[in-house]
C-alpha cells in the first residue's frame, strides 16, 4: 500500500549546522558511556542570572500555586516586556518610543522579523554579512525569501578583515534587499561591529529605504575595553536623518541571562505599524513561554547597577576561557588558526594551514559525533562541534572551519584542546 508523499520541503531539509552533531550523537549505541562535551550550540551552562534564578523557586509556591498556567496577551506579558524596556535603559538607552513583542526565544524574532520585511516568496531578499547565524539561513529556506550577502574572511591571524561597506552599498544597489541584518557582538564570527560602523550602515540603510536589523542577543559582551558598548538604538535622527521608524532589534533572555531554555525572546522596534501588524501576525503562534516570561519579568525591578555589575562578571569569566582555550589550542595543534572573539561567546578554528587537501571539517563533525572517543582520566570523551560551511551561503568558504560555543563548564571547556587534538589526529589517522 502506497503511503503519503512527503513535500518537497520536507524532503529537501537537512539539520541545522549547530544541531546536526547532537542528533548524531543521539544516534551513538555507545553514548551512555561516552560524556560528550557539546561546543556545537550556545546552550549555555552556566547558572541563571540571580534573581532570575530565585524566582524560578518561588513561581510553584506563588502566582501556579493552584496549578493553573494561562496563556499571556500575545504581545506578551507586561512584566516580561518591561524586562527588555529596563535592560535597555541600563545602557543609557532611549526607549520612549519603543514597542516590544515578546516571542518564543530570539529565533520566533527573527522569523517574525523576515515575514514582516520581505514575506513568504517574496522577490526582495535579505540582506546578511557572511558568515550569518545559521538560523536566519534556516528561516530563509523555510519561508523561501532569497539571502544576499557580503562575505568576511578570516585571516591568518586569526582576525577577521573589516566590514566592507562599499561593498554593502553595491550589492544593495544590484540585488534591493528588503532589508540589512547586522550582529553587532557577532555569531559566529566573535567580530565586534563598533557604533561608528553601525551609523555608517544605518545611512546606508536609510539612502536605500530599506529596514535596519541588528540582533542583539549578546548585547553588551565585547571584549574592546577602547570602544563604548554599541546598539542600533543608540543610533539618534541627528547623527542618522531619517533613521526613525526603520529599525528592529532582535533580543533574547538566552545568552547574556544564561536562560537558553526559558524560550523568551523579544522583537522590539521603533516603527509603531510594524509592531502592531507583528502582533498580528504573532497571534497564531498564541503566545510565548507564560513561565519564562515570568521568570525573565523579574528583570523589570533590576538595578540599573546590578545589571551592569552582571555584564561585567561575565566579561571577565568569557575572557578568562577564551585565552585559556586559545593558547592551548596552539599547543596542541600547532599551525591551527584560533580567532581572538572580539565579542560573544564563539570562536572559529581554521584547519587549513595543516590539514590534507581532503580534508572537510564536516566530515570530522560527523566522525567526533558518531565514533570518535578520547581516554581523559578514568572517562571517555568526544566534542561536538559546530562545521563553519552551515554559516556562509557558500558551504565551501568554510570547508576546513568550525565554530566553538563556550558553554561548557570551565572544567570542560579547560580540558577541549587536548581533546580536540587527539580526536584530530585519531580522525586523521583514520582518513589518511
């Protein structure tokens, strides 16, 4: 008996690049005595923000003390909305002529985002600076909305090369994208886009009239003690005429909160008829988490000081990792080029100054995931990792790249170099 056809989307879909390592792994009949250090995704592991966590105690004994758990207004919460409002305001924000729209987690945004700006199969693309977060690649497939891009290369020292805006500015002016993503503390490159660049962009934008997104998610981890901390609403109408009312930011409670599962993301925006029509469009999906918004609501009553006290801890912990991570990855694998993350909590390896004319850093992904193991002490281990080739439009721009989340607890993120260099040379091995 015939059985029903699949669509063509469906058939067509593949894993996302920072998913594909876990499902693999899932698949492993040795998994259970294999502890797996996952640097695939930004699942964070690190405690919630304290008082986050404390309310996340009291809500059973509080507000669901009777069991009941409501949807919230579409637009989200009050309280929740007032949380990203407050966190703004930390940083000596204007947010007088903001609307917010709480969604399920920052990836719902971005979704919200491209049907708002350019819609499903529409002829405008988007516009993003390659390498891109896989997601918004992802979403694009899904809605069959176009992806144009200006690519960043990685250079020898680990760096990447500057935002080309002259190059921004032709391909708009060949392709007419609906819109420009940027990612100011950027995943997955690390780069920091400072706010003098962002008001470049921000004319460019308003030249062309198109709308200006920038992803927030990581606001304000950067680690350039020499620059001011940079947001698209720090962008005013007399730096940039003409900004007003075409600006989006995506936010989340994931990253800098260290609140991935909570789910709760925002889309705010200083365009009052996009809000509303969001809101609209938002209506089908119901509402977001009603737990994690109000977990993430007790932000509204933060301190301005204690929410800056909180960014400035995990400035230093990132920090710390990042150079504990890097100078050992050169012990290890000398030749291997380790980007400095100027921003975020992501770093690039690049194989290609060592690796075989064969090599494919997805093909290493699928063997650290589904065979490779390495003796640490009394335990097995493998990573998972993240291949580079699932964030460029063209997957051979990042063929010997891979991209690693610091997420792990300090422990396992000090014992990956040494890790990752025997499952290197173990896979090697088996290749050559």
């Amino acid at each position: 008996m015939k059985k029903p056809i699949l669509s063509k989307h469906f058939q067509d879909r593949s894993p996302s690049a920072i998913r594909s390592a876990q499902i693999l792994f899932s698949e492993r009949k040795d998994k259970d005595n294999i502890r797996v250090i996952n640097l695939s995704i930004g699942n964070i592991s690190l405690p919630m923000y304290p008082a986050m966590k404390n309310r996340l105690k009291q809500l059973g004994k509080e507000i669901f003390s009777d069991g009941v758990i409501k949807y919230t207004p579409t637009v989200g919460s009050d309280i929740a909305r007032k949380s990203f409002i407050n966190i703004l305001q930390a940083s000596e924000i204007d947010t007088s002529n903001l609307f917010v729209n709480i969604t399920d987690g920052g990836s719902s945004s971005m979704e919200l985002m491209m049907l708002g700006t350019s819609g499903p199969s529409s002829t405008r693309p988007i516009m993003l600076l390659d390498p891109a977060y896989t997601n918004y690649i992802e979403f694009a497939k899904r809605l069959n909305i176009s992806i144009i891009t200006c690519n960043r290369e990685i250079k020898n020292d680990g760096s990447f090369k500057n935002i080309d805006l002259k190059n921004i500015k032709n391909s708009i002016y060949k392709y007419n994208p609906s819109a420009l993503v940027v990612i100011p503390y950027d995943n997955p490159s690390g780069q920091f886009i400072s706010q003098k660049i962002l008001e470049e962009i921000a004319k460019i934008c308003v030249e062309n009239n198109i709308w200006m997104v920038s992803d927030e998610a990581y606001r304000p981890l950067y680690y350039l003690k020499e620059y001011d901390e940079s947001s698209i609403w720090k962008i005013t109408d007399d730096v940039v005429p003409g900004i007003l009312g075409r600006r989006i930011s995506i936010e989340s409670a994931s990253k800098v909160w260290n609140a991935c599962g909570l789910r709760i993301g925002g889309i705010i925006t200083d365009n009052k008829n996009f809000h509303k029509k969001a809101v609209s469009e938002y209506t089908a999906n119901l509402c977001a988490n009603t737990l994690g918004q109000e977990v993430f609501g007790i932000l509204a009553h933060e301190s301005h000081e204690n929410i800056r006290k909180w960014y400035n801890e995990q400035i230093i912990y990132y920090q710390s990792i990042f150079k504990h991570l890097k100078e050992n990855l050169l012990k290890q694998i000398p030749g291997l080029i380790v980007t400095d993350p100027e921003s975020a909590i992501y770093c690039i390896i690049d194989f290609k100054n060592i690796c075989n004319k064969n090599f494919d850093a997805e093909n290493f992904v699928k063997y650290c995931a589904r065979q490779g193991k390495v003796k640490f002490g009394n335990l097995f281990y493998t990573i998972l990792l993240a291949p580079m080739s699932g964030f460029y439009t063209k997957k051979n721009n990042g063929k010997t790249q891979l991209r690693l989340s610091i997420v792990e607890s300090e422990d396992l993120m000090k014992k990956t170099p040494a890790i990752l260099a025997k499952l290197y040379q173990d896979y090697t091995n088996t290749t050559e």
